[in-house]
C-alpha cells in the first residue's frame, strides 16, 4: 500500500494522470487496473480516474506504487545574465544558442530546476509529481526569451495563456533576399516528419498536418557587404533583411520553414536554407519579446497583464553571428 499526500502542486490534476507521474514503477495499464479494481481510494472512499484531487486529500493505492523517479539536478548552473525576470510564479530566461530548451541531461529546463532548488523555492523531495518547468521550447540553434513555471498553478496559466494568444512571441531574424509584400500574414499547414527531423509545407490540410500562421514585417534591407552579413549564396546582387515575427501557432521549426518555403530562408539555417564556412554557424533567429495581453482573469500572473519583456541587443547578436 502506498498513500500520497496532496499537496497544493498535485491539487486540480485527474487522479490517473498523478499518479502516471508519481507512481515511477507502475504502467498506464496497470495504473487503469486498480481503478478498476477499486484499488485506488481518496480519503477512503473509491476514486475515480478522472476524479479531481483537493489539496490536503489523501490518496491511497493498494499497491507498491513507488516514488516518483526523479531526474538527477545537472552541475550546470544559470549565469547571472539568464535570468531576465523572476516572481514568486515565473522565470523569465534568456536561453543561450547551443543549449537545448528541455533534455533529460543539461539543458536550460534542468538548469532552471538546479536554480530554484538551491534558492530553496523547490524541493524535489517534498514534492509528489511536479517539477518547475518550460512552458514553451526555442530550437536547439536559437536563443532569447523563455518562460518556466515555477509552480503548478502558474504552468497551467501561462500554457493556456499561449494557446489563446494571450501572451505574444515575438522574434527577429535575418533572410536572404527581400520579402514582398514587407509585411503581411502567412497561413500554412505543415508536416514533420519525426523520422528525418524534418519539417514541409503542404499546400493543404492533410494527415499529419498542423496549420501555422505568422505575422511579419521587414525592419530593413541590407547591402549584401553590409557587416551584418557578409555570407550571400547566390551573388553579390542578393541583399539581407532583417525581419521581425510574430508568432501566432508555435509549431515545429515554424519560422525557418515558412521563410524558406517562399524562397527567403534565414541566413545560417543549414537545415531549410544554405550555410557556408564564411556565413553564420547557426540560425540567424533570436526569440526578442513577449508581451502579457490577457483578455481573462489569469489568476496569482495578472500583476503581468500589459508588461512587455525584451532584449534590444538583438542587432548585436546577429551580427556575432558571422
């Protein structure tokens, strides 16, 4: 027998899907079985699996349920120029190009977690199934604005906030060529193909496809000696513009693919586009700013409705990008 004490992080979830995180050893399988065994009892009386749990309730599972297996905290540690914005509910990071957004090793979701465990805001020990986590991921090759949630209240929040556009992404980037008209909205259904790692635009919804739209507009064009960028494909009469997006779906490698598919790829992209010994080593791609516009009630977050965060280095590091 095995009992679990809810605490104000498990509080709200359905009860098969706590213990799918709490319960390391046991399978989905064997998890549905003791419901349906009546095995599985809240404040002793039978639960069901999409119960909801109330903090201070006690669950108890007939059976050696076994603590939740938690991922070892990586030596790695945030530097002090990650951390743009913290409160009791949200991380604002700023995530450096190389380092992947979640990872079971070092990653900026891990080095997050070993942040606030050695401030004393989490201690994966006293909890059942929660982990303070990324509400949304940048590509391995791009950096800028991340949001983690430090509890579970808040990680609800902010990913529904994202899924109604209540909380805007907004990137700068840099093509080849000149993008025409110089602003507009692009609509798309996209397929990836996990074997590959790749992702294509289909000209209509299909099996498989998600739809993705962006908003964009061009912010300037460049010479193609200009410092910003000295690595251009096809001939000195190709110039480089540097755009900002805002995203409106976050889909896979979204921003690269769409650009790319009209014939403007991002400079240094060797995946959708053309990179060179002399151009970019990565992306040129920069995750800039979010801006808080909530449109409904956003709980213990509503002290950010109408706050922007940004960085205005962005011109800098996308010409260290040559």
């Amino acid at each position: 027998m095995t009992t679990y004490t809810i605490r104000a992080n498990d509080a709200g979830q359905r009860a098969d899907r706590f213990l799918g995180k709490a319960a390391a050893n046991l399978t989905s399988h064997q998890i549905q079985k003791l419901f349906r065994k009546k095995d599985v009892k809240l404040n002793g009386r039978p639960c069901k699996p999409d119960a909801r749990l109330p903090e201070g309730g006690v669950l108890t599972v007939y059976a050696a349920a076994g603590p939740r297996a938690g991922a070892a905290l990586p030596p790695a540690v945030l530097n002090k120029d990650s951390v743009v914005y913290e409160d009791d509910n949200l991380l604002l990071l700023w995530k450096p190009p190389g380092l992947l957004s979640q990872a079971d090793g070092d990653s900026l979701e891990s080095r997050a977690r070993r942040y606030l465990a050695d401030a004393g805001q989490w201690d994966p020990a006293r909890e059942n199934a929660f982990a303070p986590s990324l509400c949304h991921r940048l590509d391995r090759g791009t950096e800028g604005l991340v949001m983690a949630a430090k509890n579970a209240e808040a990680l609800r929040v902010l990913t529904g906030k994202l899924k109604t556009r209540e909380i805007r992404k907004i990137y700068h980037c840099v093509v080849y060529g000149k993008p025409e008209p110089e602003q507009g909205l692009w609509e798309d259904y996209l397929f990836k193909d996990a074997k590959k790692g790749h992702v294509y635009v289909r000209p209509a919804s299909q099996p498989g496809c998600q739809y993705a739209a962006l908003r964009y507009r061009t912010l300037g064009t460049y010479r193609a000696d200009d410092p910003y960028g000295a690595d251009v494909p096809h001939g000195a009469d190709v110039p480089l513009s540097r755009m900002e997006v805002e995203l409106l779906t976050g889909r896979t490698h979204q921003i690269r693919v769409q650009f790319a598919s009209r014939g403007w790829p991002l400079a240094g992209d060797s995946r959708y586009g053309i990179a060179r010994r002399d151009g970019p080593k990565r992306q040129a791609l920069c995750a800039v700013r979010l801006a808080f516009a909530f449109t409904s009630p956003a709980g213990p977050l509503q002290a950010l409705n109408g706050r922007v965060f940004e960085r205005e280095k962005t011109f800098e590091v996308l010409r260290n990008l040559y």
